[in-house]
C-alpha cells in the first residue's frame, strides 16, 4: 500500500510540473489522456475488480456531461453544484443497473448486453428531446476574456491539464485504497469466483451495486469535465457505443484489474493516436493511422494479454 | 440440541427427486460423514444446508435457528463455512488474499483480517507459502486453501466436500491430521466423503444416502454392518 | 522542450509587422493549419473537403497568391480531438485555421483558437450555434442549418414558375440525426411561415442506421403525395430510391430540402439512371461564373474519380478567403488576419450567392442556395433561373420506364 501510495504521488507529482516545460499543444494532448484514464480508472473498478463487465459507459459520461451543461446553461447553476449532482446522478443509474442485473438474474455477458441497452436507451431518449437539444447537439457559450477558470470550470490547456490530473489522482488512490480494504478483496472475490465468494461470506449484490454506483458516479464527474472541455455535447458522441468502447482501451492495454493500469494505457495509447496520424499525414495515406493503432492495440493484446503494466512489472521482477 | 439438524429434507428437479425426505443430525464438535454411491444426492444435500440451492421442502436447523432458504452469505456469517468439491482457489489472488477474503466475513479492518488469515492457515500448514499466487499451488495444497479460507470465516461447522478426490495415499495422510486438529480446537466437521478408509479414520458418525434418500444413520460399526448399505454397494459394483 | 508562449509569438509577430509589409509576407510562407476528419466515420466528406483544401492552395500559388503553407490535421472523426489538433497547428506556428467539417469538432477547435486570439475560417459546419455562442474568433462560410432550408425552401417555392406547375401535397421523409432533424423542423416552421401552397399530409422519420426502409416508403406511397421530399445522406438516399424502385412508387417530384447525399458520386454510382431526376436544394458552386468551369477542369484532371460537390467547394472557397485576408493584411499576424477576415468582401467567387461577407458574429448571410437535379447521373443546377445550367425535367419519369 505505501509503495503505491509513493508511486501514485511521484507520477502525480512529476505530471503537476507538466505545464513548466510543456506547451499548449502537449498539455491539451496530455489533458485528454488524463481525462480517458480517468474514464478507464472509473470503468477499471466495476471490469478489473468486480468482474462486472460494462460496455455502456458513455451513459454515464453523457448523463454527467449533460447534467453539467444543463444546469449552466439552462439554469444557471455553476459546474462546482453540477459536477458532484452529476455524479450523484450517475452513481445511482450505476446502481439500479446492477441491481436490475440481479433482480433478473443477467450476469456475464448478459449484463454487459444490458450496459450497453441502458446507454443506448439514454442516447435515443436524448436525441429526441428538444430540451437538451436532441440530434442537433447542446452548446456552451464561448468563453468571455476575462474568464476565471477556477471559477467557471472552463479555461485553456492548463485548467483542464491540472483538473483531469486532479481528478485521475483521486482514482488512483481511491483505486489503491479500495484495493486494500475490505471492499477491495470482497470484489476481487466477486470477480474471481461468485459462489467461492458468497461461501465466504461476501454479500454479492450489496457489493455490486456499490462498485458500480462508485464506477458510475466517477465516470459522471469525469463526463461533466469532458463536456466543459468540449464546448458542445451531441448524444451519440457522448453517449455512444463509439465511447463507450473507446474508454475500455486504456484499462485493457494498460492492465486490467491493477492500479495504474488504465494511467499506463491511456499514456500509451494517446501518443500512438499521435504518433500514427503524423505518419498518415506523411505517408499521405488516409487512414493509415487507424489501421497503425488497430494494429499497435491488437499487438498488444496478443502478445502482452495480462496488458502493459504487470508485463513490464513481471520484467522488472525478473531481472531481480 | 444438536448443532445441525435436517428435518425431511427434499430437493426436486424437474420430476427428479434428488434429495427425498432426508433427515439427520449433527453434534457440536462431531465429525460426520455422508456417504453413498455417486448420484446418491451427497452434494445436492450439502447445497440445501449450505444455502447454495433452496430446498423443495423440509426444514435447516442450525443452532436452534430456522435457517432454511438463507443464501450462502448469510449462513457464513451464522457460522456455516464450506469447501468445494472442484477447488476454486481464487488465481489471482496470493494464498494470503484468498484467506483474507473469508476472513474479512468478520473482520472489517486490513491488519485484523490479515492476522486471522495467517492463524488459518497455520492451522492447515500453509503459512510458509502464504504470497505465493494460488494459481501456482499443487491440488493438496489448493484443498487445503479452501479449507483455510472456510476455516478464517470462523465457522462453527465446517462443510468438507470430497476434501481428498483426487489425491494420492501420502498427501491424504497429511490433511487427516490437519483436520482432525481444526476439530480439535472446536469446529464442528460434515464431510462428504468416498475415501472410506478415510471415512474410518475420522468419522465418529456417519449418515448413508441412496438414490436420495437416507438408508443408515449411526456410527461406523453400525452402518458397515447395515444390510441396506451392503446391497446399496454391492449392487452398484454388480450392475457395473 | 521550447514552450512558445502566446507572448513570444505576438512579439515575433509585431517585430513582423514593423518592416514593410509585402517584403515580409514574402519572404516567410504563412502557415494555415487545416483540421477536417479525414479518417474514421467522417472520412468521405472529410476527404472530399480536403481536396477543394489542396487545389485551392495549389490554384492559388499558381495564381502568384501570397504564399501559404497548409498543415493538416485529422480528427478522426472525434469531435474532442478537434481542440488537440488545433492546439497542435497553432504551436506548429499557424496563425489561421480552417475547419472542421464537423459542429461538434468546429466548437472543439474553436474552444482553442478563442483563446489563442487565431482566426477559424468554418469551411464546412451547419449548427446555427457556431455563430451564436459568442466566438470573435469564428468566421462561417457555410450556411446555417436554418438559411439552408429558407434557401431551399425558397426554390421549392419557385419551382411552380419553373416548370409550370406546383404539386399539390408533399410527404416529408427525413432521417433523425442532427442534420435530418433540423432540416425538418426548419421545413415545417418554415411551410406555415412563409404559406407555402403545397400541403405536407406527413411527416415520417427513420434511424440513421436503418438498413431497411420499406416501411417507411410504403407508408410514404400510402399517402399518395406528389411530391416527396426526403432529407438524407447517401446510404439512406439510395436505400430509398431502390424501394420507391422496388413499391413502384413515382410522385411527380423527388426534392430533397437540404439533403447531402443525392449529389454525391456514391449515389449516382449506386443508383444509376433510378437517381435521376431526383431533385435536392442545397449550397452549391455557380455554373455561370468562368472561373468555376476553370476550376472544375483542373479538378477533373487532379482527381479523374472524384465529383467536385459542396464540400469541396466551400473548402476551395475557404482557401481563398484566407488568401485574401493574408492579402489585404500583408502579413501572417493573426490579428492582422483577424481585422482583415472581419472586413472580407469578396464579389468574384465560385460558390453561388451575392459577396463573402461576415456580419459581427462571423456569419456570412450572403450564401445562396440552389435547385440540383440529377441528370444522366451528374447534378446540374436547374435553379434559381439566374443559374441555371439546364432544364428542370418534371414530373417524374416512372422507374419501369428508363432505359
């Protein structure tokens, strides 16, 4: 635990003097791997832990992100009321959809199916809503010169730079202080074995629901920055399967079910965004870079299945 | 009173009675053993009383208390743990996590769950390999680990299902002894179990199965002399 | 790593602007950094527009225009990544951008260039709130999703004297994502508004990824409308095609108020002779102006498979707009290209409608828009007669007669 504890400080540590010696550029790049890390962190405690796999997420990043938007736009609320309200919000469609699993007895692959109905759900309903804009998408106003970020929640590079790092920090040591309590062994219980589990006395459904409700309540949190960061919301990119898919890369790649797995996969998965779309751009090649991060992503998967993190850790312990 | 007692116990499946007015009991501090022929409804049995299946009818005493229709986790917290007949050690987690989960039934701080962890498995030998990844365990040991994380639930009876398929003459030897230390220092055991010389070597008090139903009920002495339990045997080796 | 700061840019650029003027917009080409989603879900039109993006450049060079150097950066059809690579351009030292094709992906990169005081030229982008959020940086090419159908339903309004005739009832058929749905709710408001005598008797609304739509088509011929308008992309236009086709079901008219799709090459592909005739009302290059047949040619022989529409249109068009500004700037500043944009006039210019100009919010409220046709699988403009380049063919000839 202190060890992870020393870890978690010195990366956030070192990441916080980030905006000393990098520029605009790198710090937005970096404040969007930070805000998917987050994501991975958030969907990482329902997959890796409890074994519960979502493949909905983008619900509650557009729940939240909306809420946030909403309230400041529509009704004036400021984002530092309509972030924890999103939250809240979304930690409670966390947990009536874990206990909708149970009540119907939906696990495994199941469940996942009824993640990914309850996103789809929300995405439709949302379409067809005026309030919020439907298909033709909600927007925030542009900011006024005189903005002060810590107020509004809203500023350049370096606002949401230091808020997505602030926020992936909070993860990470709630993902390390779960990981030693109680709730931390009981839902690796869960995902290892259920029955071996209730044997021992865990209480499934209780712990299911929470883990969930924490997943998705971060991830609504994490969906309000999002938005605030983006300036406009349209339900399919919010609320998409496009996301929902795309926030479960970092955590695989990273390491499933460790600490610092989705921080390690979204580092790494963000500069190969990067890195092969200046190759398509060279190569003059269209869509060359997806097909070089498919393949990097595929590559991965494969040859380091357990994901980068407990691969390089298993080197680093070999060599010893 | 009787620590366990199971009153006309059934279980049906689909027209299947596998478990057909089934009743017995089990003393504190006992080792009972329940034995039959394979499909006798051994495991069903263990299912009803360890919460795992909800019985068709009948009734589970445990301690005085109705406890029939409990879900496992609640019957772990009154004090019933159980092993598995397939071992599901926990793979990723170390020998010490695995305990730790059963541990944590009561305990709710890091280092309390962890010292009760340890305690367990002392009781079963397994404290030298206590973070080595329980993927990485033999079968006599991953057995044993079941018996550890049951045992750091703190029950008050132990549910032992077919502790020694699959081991071989010498490794049995060793986890006699550890269980009959675990009784010893007060847990109460019901075993399944189709070693009989195992059987023998522990049970003070057997209960015989047959085609779901109870067909003897008493010691040793008495149930290897029961005629009903001969034929249950033979005519199954003679249909064979 | 070198960080450059707002400050040192701004200062470089005053330094700039201290010598003469044209000396210095010769000497160093000024950056333009293009962000368009040329990968992913987007990448069709997102490649079209950066094709108008490069002939532009190149026609412009040619031409002795100032010298420009164009960097591109592609979203890969993800709205966030817009401010990313906007981000990237401007620290590349672009001082212009011009995007992103995408609403979503043009606020992303706008949240950026606000800030960095950088001028966005919108080539392509039709929510209405681009020009109304409050962005000083932002200038709009491109009409918004409400003129697009006033325009559009304009021609509608005209087509009576055009051919004669005007139906008598209409069925609207849209598909239900951003553009599809306020194109008909605009349609409808609109309708009233403006008393148009053609009565819509329904309206009827599909999924963007229906596979099938024969339902909807049948319920359409049910209604037994004369005219039929559908506001589509591509996949859907042909879908539909091929089930009036298949239901035999022929009003008098096919316009699209506003649709994408049944100008584009992957139609008139896909349905051949089924898609002509097929009417749509939407922004397009004028015919009648020399240059325009110009630059078709050069476009016909750099890109012999491609069709020149209105995404590359408004791109090329984009381009010379910037180019005009870093003219009349006489430099790469982009304040300097900021005050120039703001007084943009340009008269002479291919895509149809009265002179480029921005009012106070960026919007360019001079775009007009035009009645195509599909005729022997090639749009041609039919309207407003001002433009026209060939003859509206009505009504429609049934499906089992064309050869």
């Amino acid at each position: 635990m202190r060890r992870g504890a020393i870890a978690v400080a010195a990366f956030s540590g070192l990441l916080a003097l980030g905006p000393l010696v990098l520029d605009g550029y790198l710090l937005s790049l970096l404040a969007l791997a930070f805000a998917f890390a987050f994501f991975g962190a958030a969907w990482n405690l329902m997959m890796g832990f409890a074994g519960m796999l979502s493949i909905g997420h983008g619900l509650y990043i557009g729940i939240g992100g909306y809420t946030v938007a909403v309230l400041l736009v529509t009704f004036g609320v400021s984002p530092w009321a309509g972030l924890p309200l999103a939250g809240l919000l979304c930690a409670g469609l966390g947990a009536a959809i874990a206990w909708t699993g149970f009540r119907f007895a939906v696990r495994g692959v199941y469940f996942a199916l009824l993640t990914l109905a309850a996103a789809e759900l929300a995405r439709i309903l949302f379409e067809h809503w005026p309030f919020v804009g439907g298909t033709g998408g909600f927007f925030l106003p542009a900011l006024p010169p005189g903005n002060v970020p810590l107020l509004t929640l809203r500023g350049g590079p370096e606002f949401f730079y230091f808020a997505f790092l602030l926020l992936l920090t909070a993860a990470l040591v709630l993902t390390l202080a779960i990981r030693h309590s109680r709730m931390g062994y009981r839902l690796m219980a869960i995902r290892e074995d259920e029955d071996a589990a209730r044997a021992s006395g865990v209480p499934v459904l209780r712990m299911r629901i929470a883990a969930a409700a924490l997943s998705g309540g971060m991830t609504g949190i994490g969906g309000g920055l999002f938005a605030l960061m983006n300036g406009s919301l349209f339900p399919n990119t919010m609320m998409g399967v496009a996301i929902s898919i795309e926030i479960m890369i970092a955590p695989i790649v990273g390491g499933l079910g460790t600490v610092f797995g989705p921080a390690i996969g979204a580092l790494f998965v963000m500069p190969v965004h990067e890195l092969s779309e200046h190759l398509a751009q060279e190569a003059g090649v269209f869509g060359l870079n997806t097909l070089i991060y498919g393949l990097l992503v595929l590559l991965v998967v494969l040859f380091l299945p357990a994901g980068i993190g407990p691969s390089v850790a298993r080197l680093l312990r070999g060599r010893r | 009173m009787s620590l366990l007692a199971v009153e006309a116990l059934s279980r049906n499946f689909a027209g299947l009675r596998a478990v057909s007015e089934v009743s017995f009991c089990v003393e504190e501090g006992s080792i009972t053993a329940l034995i039959g022929p394979n499909g006798a409804g051994k495991t069903t049995c263990f299912n009803l009383i360890a919460g795992a299946l909800k019985p068709s009818s009948g009734r589970v005493i445990f301690a005085g208390e109705d406890v029939t229709g409990l879900p496992p986790e609640a019957l772990c917290l009154r004090g019933i743990g159980r092993t598995f007949q397939i071992v599901r050690p926990m793979p990723e987690l170390t020998v010490l996590e695995n305990a730790m989960v059963g541990a944590f039934a009561r305990e709710s701080r890091l280092a309390a769950a962890e010292a009760v962890a340890r305690e367990a498995l002392s009781r079963v030998g397994l404290l030298p390999k206590a973070g080595m990844p329980a993927a990485q365990l033999t079968l006599p040991d991953r057995k044993m680990l079941e018996v550890a994380r049951a045992l750091a639930t703190r029950p008050r009876l132990l549910l032992l299902d077919e502790v020694m398929a699959g081991l071989r003459a010498g490794e049995a030897g060793a986890i006699v002894e550890s269980l009959r230390a675990v009784n010893a220092a007060g847990v109460t055991i019901l075993m399944i179990e189709h070693v009989m010389r195992v059987v023998m070597a522990l049970a003070r008090h057997i209960v015989v199965l047959h085609h779901g139903e109870k067909i003897a009920d008493g010691t040793p002495e008495e149930v290897t002399r029961d005629p009903a339990v001969i034929r249950s045997y033979l005519g199954e080796r003679g249909a064979a | 790593m070198i960080r450059i700061t707002r400050r040192a840019a701004l200062a470089g650029a005053a330094a700039a602007l201290a010598a003469p003027a044209t000396i210095r917009a010769q000497s160093a080409p000024v950056k333009v950094g293009v962000i368009l989603p040329t990968s992913g879900v987007l990448a069709v039109p997102g490649q079209a527009s950066r094709r108008g993006i490069d002939l532009g450049a190149r026609m412009i060079a040619e031409a002795g225009g100032p010298r420009m150097e164009v960097i591109h950066a592609d979203t890969a059809s993800r709205p966030e990544n817009g401010r990313v690579a906007a981000e990237r351009l401007i620290r590349e030292g672009c001082t212009v951008l011009v995007g992103a094709w995408d609403s979503g992906t043009t606020i992303s990169a706008a949240q950026a260039a606000e800030p960095a005081r950088i001028p966005l030229v919108v080539n392509i982008a039709s929510a209405p709130q681009i020009t109304e959020q409050g962005f000083s940086m932002v200038f709009r090419n491109f009409t918004p999703a409400n003129v697009l159908i006033r325009n559009a339903v304009e021609r509608i309004r005209e087509f009576g004297q055009i051919t004669g005739e005007l139906p008598r009832t209409a069925v609207l058929l849209h598909v239900n994502d951003t553009f599809g749905t306020s194109i008909a709710q605009a349609v409808s408001a609109l309708w009233t508004q403006l008393g148009i005598p053609i009565q819509i008797v329904e309206t009827l609304s599909y999924a963007v990824t229906a596979r099938d739509l024969s339902a909807e088509v049948a319920r359409a011929k049910a209604a037994n409308p004369e005219l039929l308008m559908p506001v589509t992309r591509v996949n859907d236009a042909i879908l539909i095609v091929r089930e009036m086709v298949r239901q035999d079901f022929v009003p008098k008219a096919i316009i699209g108020p506003g649709s994408p799709g049944p100008y584009e090459k992957a139609f008139t592909d896909a349905v051949g002779r089924f898609g002509d005739e097929y009417m749509v009302c939407v922004p397009w290059h004028n015919p009648r102006n020399p240059r325009t047949a110009e630059v078709l040619q050069r476009f016909a022989r750099e890109y012999p498979n491609e069709r020149f529409e209105l995404n590359v249109g408004f791109s090329f068009e984009a381009m010379e707009i910037v180019a005009d500004a870093i003219r009349r700037a006489g430099s790469g500043d982009p304040a300097a290209l900021h005050a120039a944009l703001r007084t943009t006039d340009i008269q002479d210019h291919i895509m149809y409608g009265g002179p480029i100009r921005f009012d106070e919010k960026g919007q360019n409220n001079n775009i007009g828009g035009v009645m195509l046709q599909n005729q022997n699988q090639e749009p041609k403009v039919v309207g407003p007669a001002e433009v026209a380049e060939a003859r509206a063919i009505y009504p429609l000839t049934p499906f089992r007669n064309r050869r």
